[in-house]
C-alpha cells in the first residue's frame, strides 16, 4: 500500500494467456501487491474477432482454486510469526 492505496495487479484471461495464471500469481507475491484480480475474458461490444469458448470461465476459476490451496498448504506446512 502506498500513501494509503492498495496496490494490485489485474489480469484478463483468455484461452491465449491462461497458461500465465500461475506466473501472474507468483509476480504478485515476489512484488509484494496488495490483491491480484484475474478475470476470465468476456466477448462485448465490438469484439467480435474474438472467440471465447465460456468453459474458460471455468477453466479460470479451477486454476485459481489450485493454486491457492497449493500455496495455503505451503504456508500451513511453514512456521509463521502471526
């Protein structure tokens, strides 16, 4: 947090970058952010050059739930000051 601002990093996801997730994730702990929002891609506007197949919703989502357990199992398995 900076004078008194969150500090964070948001990402889109789609099929093309969602190999990504997990660096994004590991940046956001190595640079100390406040919160990471990812967010799997949705196809509005004039977007129409863009396919999206919606079960990269979830596909997103499960990767998410993944790496956070792993890491909740890193951090559970560490001794930590609280």
């Amino acid at each position: 947090m900076q004078n008194s601002i969150p500090i964070g990093i948001g990402a889109t996801i789609f099929p093309e970058n969602f190999n990504e997730i997990e660096d994004i994730y590991n940046f956001s702990i190595q640079e100390k952010v406040d919160f990471l929002r990812i967010v799997p891609g949705l196809k509005v506007g004039l977007s129409e050059n863009i396919d999206i197949d919606y079960s990269n919703h979830i596909k997103v989502i499960e990767k998410m739930q993944s790496i956070i357990s792993d890491k909740l199992i890193d951090f559970a398995s560490e001794e930590h000051e609280l």
